[in-house]
C-alpha cells in the first residue's frame, strides 16, 4: 500500500495545480490583509469604511473566511488598503507583503 504525501494542505484540498495554487494566493493575500488592518487597530465599522467594505464583509475577512473572497476581490480589497495606513501615513504596500502581491500583479 502506498501512502501519498501532498506538500501542503492546499494540494491536498485541490483537484488540480492550478486551484492549489489559487487557494495559496488567496490565503496568504489574506492573511496579509488581516495583519495590516488589525495593525491599524480600528473598530471592525472604521476599518470597513477604510476598505470600503460594508461591516459584515470585513467580519468575514478578519475571521479569515478564504470561502467568501476571490482572488481578485483580495487584490482590490489590498489595493484599497495600501494606501490607509492611518497609524504611520505610509503606503501599506510599502509596509508589508501586500507589496509582493500587488506588484506581482502588476496592480501597484
């Protein structure tokens, strides 16, 4: 009997490379995402107004809810973030790994 090793959680959720690979996207968009706005340290209502999301879709995002975003929906909540770093003045994408997702994308 032969056991199969997948190499993340990822692989071994998804049928094809190509939605393993989507599905490392969005978590790790996501997760870069969260950091950023629970580094802000705003209400869930301020930091929904920042990222023009209405309150219960911030919810789902800063409960990390991977089911509820597109890959493009994270790049364009990201885009909308990067430059509402309220604390520091300074460009989130400047600040952060969401630098390597946007520029990658070409959605600097």
């Amino acid at each position: 009997m032969s056991e199969e090793i997948d190499i993340s959680v990822w692989d071994a959720l998804s049928d094809t490379e190509q939605e393993a690979a989507n599905l490392k996207a969005r978590s790790a968009l996501l997760f870069e995402i969260r950091n950023a706005v629970f580094g802000w340290g705003l209400s869930q209502d301020e930091a929904a107004r920042r990222l023009g999301l209405t309150r219960p879709r911030t919810n789902d995002l800063l409960r990390g809810k991977l089911s509820k975003f597109s890959l493009d929906a994270l790049f364009n909540i990201a885009s909308a973030a990067r430059d509402r770093d309220p604390c520091e003045g300074r460009s989130l994408a400047r600040s952060s790994r969401l630098a390597e997702f946007l520029t990658a994308s070409g959605r600097n």
